[in-house]
C-alpha cells in the first residue's frame, strides 16, 4: 500500500513534509525544544559514525527511485577527461604563468598532478568498495564521523557553486576573445559594486543553465555526448602541442624561475583547480555497472594522461611567448593570434569553450549526486534527493547546483574564484586521504585500545608535520634544517602507522604501499593549501563559520532526528526476528 501511494506521489511536489519532515521542525515548540538539546546532539553527532549498509541501502529509500546503472569504463575514463581537461588548462595556465610562476608553470602542474593521481588512488578504493552518489561524503561519514563529513558537504556545495560560476565566466572570456580582442566585452561594468564583483556576467549564467538542462536529460546520453565532443578535443590538444613546439622559442623560456620556488608551488595551489573533477567518477559509482573493474580504469588511467598533456601544453605557451606578455584571461587564442596564426586563434578558442562545456555537463552530473547524497541524509532538505522517475537522475539536486551557480556566476570575477575553489578541493582530497588510513587501521570493536592511541599518535605526527614543514616554508624562517626535521617527523609517523596491522584489508581493490602513498597525499595536499593566499584563508574561514551556523540551526538536528527513527526501526525490526525466530 505505501509503495502505491508513493508510485502515486507526484515528482513536483511542494509541502514542508517534503521539505523538513523531521521532529524537530514539526512545530515552533518542538523546533525550540531541540534547540535547547544542541550541545548534547552535537556530541552525539560527533562521535556517529555512518555505515556501509545505511549509505548503500537505507538512505537510498529516500530518492525513491533509482538511477540506471548505463555507464562502464569507457565512459568513466572519457567521463573524467571532459570534466578535467577545460575546467583550468585553458583557464588559469596564462594568469599563474603570467603572476606567478613564468615558464615553471610547467612544475607547477607536474606537482599539482602528483598530488591529484594521489587523491584518485585514495578515491579508487573507496568507490569500489562504497559505490554510492555521495562519493566523498559518504567516506567520510563511514569513516570520520557527522560532523567531518557535513564540513565536507558544506565544501563540495562550495566546490559545485565555484567551480560551475568560474567555468560560466571563463566561457565569457574566450567567446568575447573570439568576437573581439577583449575578455570584458560581454561583461557589464557596474559602479558602486566592490573590485571583483562589478563586472556582471549574463553569458555565463545562460551558458551554465544550458548545460545543467542537458546534464538532467539523462546519464548515458550526457556521456555519449561527452565522449564523442572529448575524442574531437583531443584532437584539437595534439594540435595545439604540435604547434606550439614548431612555432616556439627556447629563448621564451628563460628566466625559468622568475619568482623562484615560492612562485612555483603558489601557482600549484592555484593549477590544482585544472585536475578538479576527477572525483566526479566516484559519484557516478551508483550508475556504473561493474566499478570494481571500470572505476580503477577510468580514474587511475585518465588521470596519468591527463597530467602529461597539461605539463606539454604548459610549456608549449610558455615557448610561444614571454611570460610577461602572455594574456591572463585567455592566453591560449591571445598567443596564437600574435604569432600571426589567427585561424589558430578560432580553434583554440572553440576547443576551449567547447571543453568548458563538458566541463559543466559532467560537473553537473557530479555535483548533483554529492548533493543527492548529502540530501539523503537530511543535510540539506531532503527534497533535494529525489531522482526523477523517467530521466532516473536528480533533477531537483541539478536544479540548486545551477541557481546558486548562476548567481555567483554573474557577480564573482575568476581570480575570486580560482583561490576559494582550490581550498575547498585540497581540504576534501586531505580528509579522504584521512578516512583511508582510518579505515584500513581502524575497525570499531576490534582495534585494541593501545593500537588505537598508536594509530593517533602516528596519524597526528604526520598532519603536524606536514603543517609545521608548510608554515616554515610560507614564513620562510627556519632554513633548511627546519625543513629537514619536519620530513623526519612525518616519516617516523608513517613508518609508526606501518608497524601497525591492517584490520581492514580491501577484497577487491586497493591503493597501494599503505599508509605511504595516503600519507604523501596529506602532505602533498597541505603543502598546496599552505601556498594559497591570505585571502583564499579568509574566505575559506568565513564560509566554513556560516557552514557551521546551519548546522547548528538546521543539519544537527534533522541528522539526529533521522538517525534516532532509523535506530528505532532497527529495534522493531531485530525484535520481530526474535519472535519469527521463536514461533518456528
């Protein structure tokens, strides 16, 4: 009867029951009763942790329809290269070599690619175990707690708003390079708005509901589309490469390290936004039909690639043109055009658009499903988790991603951007690294005690060195000796978490030489966040505050009303076992 009052239900549907049906907000008395319970259910919400079975099985019933398992390895691997490659290289290479780095932007992006293949290893062996939508916010939740992963959450949301707001404006720049050799020409100048925000961007916010629309059509045809529109691209990279390499100086190359190392590693802090989008694959894992083969495939594959045809276009623009002169909004087509190679120019910047838009497509198919997840778990209202019966993709969770990225998309200028999406995505790529050490050496109820405080006491020794070896190098103080013993540091942590035994073995794939590799990746990724900017910390810090100030008001109180109903129905269900049980 319910599953046919449920088929019955309409998918536009408006009410607060679908919006907030938790106790908690039934009533302004229930609402301010749970309000007085935030301390004790923030300590309760601390210390859950979430399951495998409640990510894969309980909380799917929420979306109350499927999504079609349609996508394999091929699809993944092109998956990941239409939503990496166009998201930055031909974005943020020109103003990072230009500001920061010069010709060792090629560095900046072989670091940046070390530190992203490391990522994609950890993410590897949680979507093959764990294939769910949430991605890392799922592994999180299993593995470090409510709390973490809601941060988590709160980060991807600003993940998805930045990243598709920074690919509408790029998109702008190129198509305004294309008609007219300036970036702003589609843009309005708006007076009395603060530097930054006063350039208003209509183009962008068509450009990305455009592609959302299409993204929420359906899954295998987004892919297809996406496929065949990356296979052109690739064509297109070998060309510019080759063209670049012919038509280059060596001479353009130097100085090589205008701004030094300082520069080098600042500008890949920056670049990391290139490689961003890999771990969309893992939130397709609930749409992929065998992700213990194809999700390795797909990520691990496509990103080595990936990483070689970036460090090889990188250095093809630095060849074609003094670092100095190279334009920062549109470097690729500005460099050809002045090289007298203007049909050059048409197809660098087609290709461009052109991988910004499946950029987007795949950035929204991605994006949407973190939401999903993080829906079904009563974050944000679960409204935002159902998937539509016919087209089996979460419209609704689609539908926010594009709103709040338009909006930021017609303000926010892409320097703005770049910065706070490239914290967000290193603290999340940090914190999986986490979870996989967590998970691999910690297993609740058979870990001894004394195990547990060797595993903390390895784990913290390897972030605080990671962090005491970052602040020596951004306040330059210490010498090499200070850098020396933080490297020490780390390794007797790791080397202390090797001695220790794996509790969790993975059965079908995992990352190897545990706990080196997710240890390299937490440095690695601590190491970039320490080269951000002042600004991109001030930011990060203001957002997390108002992400906590939800929380506190919103998110506790529905995770805990849900997770209260979801234990209680486990009681009814374990003491009807024990009467079938006693009855036969």
């Amino acid at each position: 009867m319910d599953a046919q009052k449920q088929e019955q239900r309409s998918y536009w549907r408006w009410s607060k029951q679908d919006f907030f049906p938790e106790e908690s907000f039934a009533s302004f008395a229930s609402y301010k009763a749970a309000l007085s319970q935030t301390f004790p259910r923030l300590r309760d919400r601390i210390l859950d942790r979430s399951t495998r079975s409640k990510e894969l099985v309980e909380l799917k019933k929420e979306s109350e329809n499927d999504m079609k398992r349609c996508l394999n390895w091929w699809d993944l691997m092109w998956l990941c290269f239409g939503s990496v490659v166009g998201s930055g290289i031909f974005v943020i290479t020109g103003q990072e070599a230009h500001d920061h780095a010069g010709p060792a932007i090629v560095l900046s992006y072989a670091i940046s690619g070390l530190s992203a293949l490391l990522s994609a290893f950890c993410y590897t062996e949680f979507a093959v175990e764990i294939p769910v939508a949430g991605g890392s916010f799922s592994y999180l939740r299993i593995e470090l707690g409510d709390f973490i992963a809601f941060i988590a959450a709160g980060n991807i949301l600003l993940e998805a708003i930045v990243g598709a707001a920074g690919l509408g404006r790029s998109w702008t720049s190129y198509f305004a390079s294309m008609i007219k050799n300036d970036p702003d020409f589609l843009r309005f100048h708006v007076k009395g708005l603060a530097e930054g925000f006063n350039l208003l961007d209509p183009l962008a916010v068509v450009v990305i509901v455009v592609a959302n629309s299409i993204a929420m059509a359906g899954t295998k045809h987004t892919s297809c589309l996406n496929w065949i529109s990356s296979v052109i691209s690739a064509g297109v990279i070998v060309l510019i490469i080759a063209i670049g390499f012919s038509r280059g100086h060596v001479s353009n190359l130097v100085p090589f390290f205008p701004l030094g190392a300082s520069g080098v590693f600042t500008a890949a802090a920056v670049v990391y936004w290139s490689y961003t989008g890999f771990d969309m694959v893992a939130t397709m894992a609930e749409e992929t039909k065998k992700p213990s083969r194809d999700i390795p495939i797909g990520l691990a594959g496509s990103m080595t690639v990936i990483t070689v045809i970036y460090c090889l276009m990188a250095l093809a623009l630095t060849m074609m043109q003094k670092y100095t002169e190279i334009d920062p909004n549109a470097a690729y087509s500005v460099a050809f055009a002045r090289i007298g190679m203007k049909w050059a120019k048409y197809v660098v910047s087609i290709c461009a658009l052109k991988g910004m838009t499946t950029s987007l497509l795949v950035g929204a198919l991605g994006q949407a499903r973190y939401m999903t997840q993080i829906a079904r778990a009563h974050m944000i209202p679960p409204w935002f988790a159902l998937v539509h019966p016919k087209t089996g993709t979460p419209v609704n969770a689609t539908l926010l991603i594009t709103v709040l990225g338009s909006a930021v998309a017609l303000f926010s200028s892409l320097d703005v951007l770049s910065s706070v999406f490239s914290f967000s995505t290193l603290l999340i790529f940090m914190l999986v690294a986490i979870a996989l050490l967590v998970r691999r050496y910690y297993v609740k109820g058979e870990t001894p005690k004394s195990d547990l405080r060797k595993f903390l006491a390895s784990l913290f020794v390897i972030v605080a060195s990671c962090i005491g070896g970052t602040a020596l190098w951004r306040s330059n103080v210490g010498g090499w000796i200070g850098y020396v013993v933080a490297v020490v540091f780390w390794v007797l942590g790791t080397l202390g978490m090797e001695l220790l035994p794996q509790l969790r073995v993975p059965q079908l794939w995992g990352v190897p030489l545990v706990p080196h590799l997710p240890s390299l990746s937490i440095g690695t990724n601590i190491f970039l966040i320490g080269s951000l900017g002042t600004e991109a910390f001030w930011r990060f810090f203001i957002c997390t505050a108002v992400m906590i100030l939800y929380y506190l008001l919103v998110g506790l109180h529905a995770t805990y009303d849900v997770a209260r109903h979801m234990a209680q129905e486990s009681k009814v269900e374990d003491g009807k076992g024990k009467v079938d049980h006693g009855l036969s």
